[in-house]
C-alpha cells in the first residue's frame, strides 16, 4: 500500500498523463480543425481533413473530460479555484468545447454553402481558442494567479480576464498553438489525401520552427525573468490537505527543481528533438513524424509541470496559500480508490481506442469523399 | 470573512437549473434511442434482412443529431461545479468527485470512443463485429448513468462520509457506502427507464407519422412493434420503480415527501393520499382537498400503523438539529485553533451529524454561536421546499406515467394483431404524445433537486453556500451567453431532427421506396 505523499506524486503524474493524452490525442482535432481552411482550399478538401478526424475526436475529448473529472477528485481545491478563479478563460475554452461537437455533426446536415462555411468557421475559431487560452492558462501558473484562502478554505480571486494577459502568458500561449498546429498538420500529413499532405507537410515544418523558438524563448524568460516559489522549510508531505498550514517564500528559481532533480532536463530535451523529429521526417515517414510531434506536445507539458513541482497553483495574492502537490489533495482513502480504478480502467481503455484507431487507419482520398453519400 | 452575495446564489441556481434541464432533454433519448438501434441490429445481424440494417442506419441518423447535443451540453455541467460551486466542490469533492471521474474512465470513453465505429465502421469491420460496437455502446451509456446517479443520490443521502475540521471538508469513510447507496439503485432503473420509454415513444411516434402519410409502412410498422414492447416494459418498470423510491424518500428525505404530498401536518397512520389540491403556503394547508385514505401511508410506509411525519413536525425536528448542531460549529473553531483539543473533539464527534444544520444560519447571521431564536427558527423554516411546485410537479408527472402504459399498452396490442395501421385517431395521438415523455422528465427532477432544498447535500451543505466567489457580473455574464448560446443549439437541433424525419429513410436514401430489399455488400 503506498503511503500518503506516494499517492500524492502518483496522483500528480497521472494527472500529467491525462492532460498530455488530452493534448496529444485531442490536440491534432484542435489542429487541423483549426488549419481547415489554411490547408483545405474548397469543401471536399476539409470534408477530406474533417473525416480524418471525424472517427475520433469523440474519444479524444473524453481525456479532457476524465482529467477535469480526476482532477475534481483527485485534487478537488485546484479543481474549485482554477474553474471559478478563471472563470471567463474557463468559460471561452467551455464554449469552444460545446461547438465543436454539434459543429462536426451540423455541418454536413445541410448542403447550403453559407452554413458549411459558418460551421468551418466555427470550428477554426474554437480550435484557435483552445489552444491559445490552454497556453495562457499555463503561463499564468508560473506567474502566479490571484487568489486567498479565508479560515474556512473559501477562495477569493482578485481580478479577470484580461489580468490572465500577461506578456509572459501570451508567449506561452502561442507557444501551445505553434505546438498543436505543427501537431494537427503532422496528423494530416498522415492521414489526408496526398495533395493536401504536401501542404500539411510545410505547416508542420513551419510550426514546429516557430515553436522551438518561442520554446526556448519562454524557458529563457522564466530562467531570467520570473521568481519561482518555493516552500519555506521542510515540505511536510504526508500532513492534511490544508494550504494554509505551510509559509511560502517567493524569489528562488522555477529551475530549482531540475538542479535538485537533473532527470527532468530529459522533458525539455525530449520536446525539442521531437520538434528535430518533425522537421527531419514529416512528408517521408509521416507516422513516426507523426509520434515525434507527439513527443514534443508531452515533453512540453511534462517540463512545465516538472518546473513547477511541488506546486500546482502558485498564488501571487497571497503565497501562502498556493496550492502544492503536498496540501491540495483528496484524503488517502479517495487516492487509493482512485488510484486501483485508474490501473483497472486506463489499460482497457487504451486497448479499445488502439483498436479504434487501427480499424480506422488508412489515408482519406478525394475520391473517396466525393464518392460518399450525403447525409450520414 | 468573505460574504456571499445572494444574487450569486440565485443566479448559480438558475444557471444550473436551466443547464441541467437542457442537458436531460438529449441524455434520456440518447439512454433509450441506443437499445432499440441494439435491438433492430441483433435482428439484423440474426435473420440477415437488410431492412433491419436501415432501420439501425436511419434512427442512427437521428441518435447521432442528439448525441452530439448531449455530449456537448454534458461538458458544461462538468465545468459548472467548478465554475459556479467552488466551494461545493471543494467541500464534498473528496467523495463526490470520484463517481465523475470512475464515470469518465469506464462509461464516458467507451461510448464516445466506439461511436466513431458506428457510424463509419459499417464497411470496414464484420457485421457481427458492429454489433458487438453497438451493445457496448448501449452498455456505455447505461453505466455512465450508473455512476452520475451514485453521485447524486450521495447527494440525496450522503453516506459514507464525515467532516473533516483540519481540511474543513467532507471525507470519505466508506466507499462500498458511497456506491451500493440504495437511493442510486434506485434512482438508476428510474431514470434509466424513464430514458427507455422516451426512447420508445420518440420512434413510435415518427413511425406513427410515416403511416399517416403512407410511407415507408413495413419500415415504421416493424420499428413501432418494437418500440411498443420495448415501451411497455419501460413504462411498467418506471412507474413500478418510481414507487420504490418513493419509498426510500420516505426514509432518509421525509420533508421532501411531506412537501410532494403537501403533507402539513402529521395524520394518523394511515395517511389518506391527496389527489388534487391547491396548497396554501401562507396557512399551511391544502384547501379543497381530495384524499383517498390508506394509500399515502402504504407507499411511503409499506405499513398499515406507522405514521409519516407532516411539514410542522419536520421544522420542529429541524429546528432541533440547528440547535444541536451549533456545539459542532464551536467545537469545529475551537479545532482549528488546536487539533488536539480532546473536549472538541468529543463534542464534534456527539453534534457532528447536524453541523450542518448549524451553517443553515449562515443566511442569516455570521457566525451561528450568536444566532437569536428568531434566526433559528427562521433557518428551521427554511427548510420547506417549494409545495405546490412540488405537489403538481409531481403529480403531472405520475399522470404522465400512467398515460404511458396505456399507450403502450395498447399500441402493444395493436402490433401483436397487426393493426397498428387500421385507426388514424390512434396514429394521431402517438404522434402528439411524442414530448410528453420529456416533460414528465423533466418534472422528475424537478421534484428530485428542487425538493432538496434548501440543502445542496442533504444535512450537510446548505446550497448558498457551495457557490463560488464570483461576482453577480460574471455569473449574469456566463448565463445569458448560455441562454443565448444554448437557445440558437436548440432552434438548430429541432430543425435538424425535423428535417431528417420528414426525409425518412425513404428520402435519405436509405430505404428505396420502389425496388425490391437486397443485402448490402
């Protein structure tokens, strides 16, 4: 049975795991929906990019679903600030959510060009919108965000929106969407018709340029730049999960853990050759250029979350209360049943969407969409 | 000391009110709709006839147009409690959390995963193969409305669990309490039945349409003989087990009861059923009054000499709970001071069990040491719910069920000798009961959470206080964009399902009028 601060660490790698099944399995949906009208030039062209993503994206959005609903579990205090606290970001990646959805399925139920060019726009948009907002939401965590617990453990966030709009931020953020779009166009590279792979190939090239760059300028900015947290004297990490029982100085370094933990430069590196990846091997081997773009999304999102281990959600307002990995956890009891249900539940799940995926491989050809019927 | 603003809670309320109910028009045809698409494939996949197959392919069309509303409306609910219910979910996430995400990990992802199969997998795995697609699918989407219902019914009755005054929240004691909670199990054949019978009615009665206009006659014919039995099976066990939870309300929720049979006052056992009444909030009693005696006390009591509590005698009972649970709130402050106090300990181990009374005079008064009589007595009496909502909600609802078996009674009938082509008066009326199934749904849950306030966890956390520490603003902000949002979906999704019901499978292509059926390939 592994004890309590054990329970915490696995709960935050799995955490991880999800948000980079999320990014990385629902992130090429959020790419190529939102390259539809950049690499498809007229309708069977984006009905060609929209059924290479139509047969999964359902899946794909579930992983952002059992994460937040993991999250509400596993770490209920980062679930309740981080949703109310940001709550117009939260709001725009909700709506984003709710489009998508009846987008894929409305567009094609009426032939009227106006009403399958409003859908592609839909679907632009809310691609655009999740991954910019998703950047900025993780830029503002090394920044910190406004919040304060009262004695009770009731929150209070000062500011909105427009506070979540740091410089900082807004580079993170468009590191996240150079990311996901050198993603989408590496799936469809994959999986669409050749004419359109030519043109997702020099995306992909492109994108993944533009991100390494942004990349190391973000992970120069927070070197230089941005005071890092840090708990003020031993961590106690086996305690209850109350925030306010902890001192929190602001000041150190963000890179403070991968001096006392080298093994996480392993997350940036893997990142950036993934992004080597892409660049040597999209248009020739498109499904391990395909596998590297996905190396690269969850080296990302695995160096973010190293930087700022052990803290969840730093607080700028009041530091003290900032969330870590130590204090803003359910009881053991919920970890542990969590935890069994996850090494139960996650194995079948991946064999099941493997087997989905394998069913559904293959490249979508014009032909192939012309000749489909109308209608379902 | 940070102060609720009560707009905040009454625009959190109508927020996830008005979101809950939308979410509940798709998710009960999406529960049914899927065991009749497993039901036309297994005869399908058994006799081999090809109109079997189209009947999948075409009522597919229309499930698919609703499943996409229901996975997209169900991701707002996910996000609200997080948005609007900060403290709600940081109070009781510890176990209310874990149903959602157990939910996501076994039902959500299996049925969204193999849904791209079932459209598109027709040519590209053996038919024996899709079927197998088809019962997960269904499988997937009865569990998913396994595990949401344990997480409601904990909020019905919350089990399992205990107040925890280090991290001032709600922990886990037990979760086999917290999963085999009787009031999910029943909860869940309700509410899945209730899903059956929707789903039931909705193909009945677009096949009722068809044979009004004489189209597609051996295709609607075939799917109203299954809808009809299939219905009538629903319509038995959703009236049958709506009875049964009738009976566990009774047990753990007696104001809830008492305010559905606008109950005023304890009645000797026992207690007479009114059928019609107007209830008089202001005098407490239910004027012109229409009772049948016994019944009340059979459903709620399956006895003949127990008595059930009326509305007077819970507030009583309730205002005893505030006065016992006030020691708990001390004894809760004096902990967080020093965790080892023993006597607080022991005193929040005796009154623990009404500390949640004692927030109920959070409304009223600060800090609920100081509370007056007046206050406690004011908190006590806010725990009637809403009567007369509560008594007609339900009792156009149980109306509704027992309208239900009638019609499948008979449109069963007719199947089995082949008739259900001879009465246009009878087609006719299948064809208008088609949103009679929603609106006795929606009264359902009506009843079920509006009938739980004013606790958002029954006994334990009042609702205004679960909301979040947000600003009227924002939550104003957020609910018109939904109103707005959700009402252009819903104009949307009606044309649609429209549209493609009056194509038929006939003009989708699908069911070649003239030609004679053949396999496909």
């Amino acid at each position: 049975m592994p004890d309590y601060a054990t329970l915490r660490v696995l709960w935050w790698a799995i955490l991880g795991f999800l948000l980079i099944g999320f990014a990385i399995l629902d992130g090429f949906d959020f790419g190529v929906a939102a390259l539809l009208k950049l690499l498809g030039r007229n309708n069977t062209e984006r009905k060609v990019l929209l059924e290479g993503i139509e047969a999964n994206w359902e899946g794909n959005q579930v992983w952002f679903i059992v994460a937040g609903a993991s999250t509400f579990a596993a770490w209920p205090m980062l679930y309740a600030v981080s949703f109310s606290g940001m709550y117009f970001a939260i709001a725009l990646v909700l709506l984003a959510l709710i489009l998508r959805p009846v987008g894929f399925k409305f567009r094609d139920k009426v032939t009227d060009p106006r009403w399958v060019s409003l859908w592609d726009w839909v679907l632009v948009v809310s691609g655009v919108t999740v991954m910019l907002v998703s950047g900025v939401a993780f830029g503002n965590l090394f920044l910190g965000v406004p919040f304060a617990f009262d004695t009770d453990l009731r929150m209070r966030w000062e500011g909105g929106l427009l506070n979540l709009l740091q410089p900082f931020a807004l580079l993170t953020g468009l590191v996240s969407t150079a990311m996901l779009l050198a993603h989408g166009a590496c799936w469809a590279a994959l999986k669409a018709d050749h004419l359109i792979a030519a043109r997702a190939v020099r995306m992909a090239r492109m994108m993944t340029l533009a991100f390494a760059v942004l990349y190391v300028a973000a992970g120069v900015w927070v070197a230089y730049a941005i005071p890092g947290y840090a708990i003020i004297g031993p961590a106690v990490t086996d305690g209850m999960s109350n925030p306010l029982y902890k001192q929190v100085a602001v000041g150190s370094s963000w890179f403070a853990s991968y001096l006392r933990y080298p093994w996480f430069w392993s997350a940036p590196l893997v990142a950036l050759l993934g992004a080597v990846g892409v660049q040597a091997l999209v248009g020739r081997r498109d499904l391990t250029a395909f596998i590297a773009s996905s190396l690269m999304v969850g080296g990302t999102i695995a160096s973010a979350g190293f930087a700022l281990f052990p803290f969840l959600l730093p607080s700028s307002l009041d530091p003290h209360s900032s969330l870590t990995v130590w204090d803003a956890s359910s009881s053991r009891g919920t970890l542990l049943l969590m935890l069994l249900a996850v090494i139960v539940l996650m194995p079948i799940v991946i064999a099941y969407t493997a087997w989905v995926y394998r069913v559904m491989r293959g490249r979508i050809t014009l032909d192939q969409v012309k000749r489909d019927e109308p209608g379902y | 000391m940070i102060v609720i603003d009560a707009d905040v809670v009454t625009l959190s309320r109508l927020q996830f009110a008005l979101t809950a109910l939308y979410h509940f028009l798709f998710v009960p045809l999406t529960l049914g709709l899927v065991w009749l698409l497993a039901i036309m494939e297994s005869v399908y996949v058994m006799t081999g006839r090809a109109v079997w197959k189209r009947m999948v392919q075409f009522w597919g069309v229309l499930f698919g147009i609703n499943f996409a509303m229901g996975v997209a409306t169900g991701v707002t609910m996910e996000f609200q409690f997080g948005m609007n219910w900060a403290y709600y979910s940081h109070y009781v996430g510890d176990i209310f959390g874990a149903p959602l995400a157990i939910e996501g990990l076994m039902a959500f992802f299996l049925e969204a995963t193999l849904i791209g199969v079932f459209f598109l997998g027709w040519q590209r795995i053996s038919r024996v193969k899709h079927l197998l697609v088809t019962w997960f699918l269904a499988l997937a989407t009865s569990l998913s409305a396994v595990w949401i219902l344990i997480a409601n019914a904990w909020m019905q009755h919350p089990v399992g669990a205990q107040f925890n005054p280090a991290t001032m929240r709600m922990e886990v004691t037990s979760f086999s309490a917290v999963f085999f909670n009787p009031v999910a199990q029943e909860k869940f054949v309700h509410t899945v039945s209730a899903g059956y019978v929707l789903g039931a009615m909705f193909v009945l009665s677009i096949s009722a349409w068809y044979l009004l206009r004489g189209r597609n006659v051996d295709f609607a014919k075939r799917s109203m003989t299954v809808a009809a039995s299939f219905g009538l099976a629903a319509a038995l066990s959703v009236v049958v087990l709506g009875d049964a939870s009738g009976y566990t309300v009774s047990l753990n929720q007696k104001m809830k009861l008492a305010a559905i049979e606008a109950m005023w006052h304890t009645e000797p056992a026992p207690a007479a059923f009114t059928v019609f009444g107007l209830p008089n909030v202001e005098r407490r009693t239910t004027d012109y009054a229409v009772k049948i005696p016994w019944v009340m006390g059979l459903i709620g009591t399956r006895s003949v000499d127990q008595t059930m509590p009326g509305i007077s005698e819970l507030v009583d009972t309730a205002r005893k709970r505030i006065d016992n649970g006030i020691p708990a709130y001390d004894a809760m402050l004096m902990l967080r001071q020093d965790k080892d106090n023993q006597q607080a300990q022991a005193t929040l181990a005796a009154h623990g069990k009404d500390l949640g009374y004692a927030l109920l005079l959070k409304r009223y008064v600060d800090d609920p040491r100081q509370a007056t009589p007046a206050q406690i007595q004011q908190a006590a009496d806010s725990t009637i719910p809403n009567v007369p909502v509560l008594f007609w909600s339900f009792r156009l609802m149980v109306a509704c069920g027992f309208y239900f078996i009638a019609l499948f009674a008979l449109s069963f009938w007719k199947a089995s000798w082949r008739t259900l082509d001879r009465q246009r008066w009878y087609l006719r009326l299948v064809l208008w009961s088609l949103p009679l199934p929603w609106v006795a749904i929606e009264l359902g849950w009506i009843v079920a959470e509006y009938g739980r306030q004013p606790w958002a966890i029954e006994g334990v956390l009042p609702t205004a206080l679960g909301v979040s520490s947000v600003s009227a603003g924002q939550v104003w902000t957020s609910l018109a964009g939904f109103m707005l949002f959700y009402s252009v979906l819903a104009v949307i999704d009606v044309v649609l399902m429209l549209k493609f019901a009056r194509k038929g499978p006939d003009g989708l292509g699908i069911w070649p009028a003239t030609q004679p059926q053949h396999e496909a390939p």
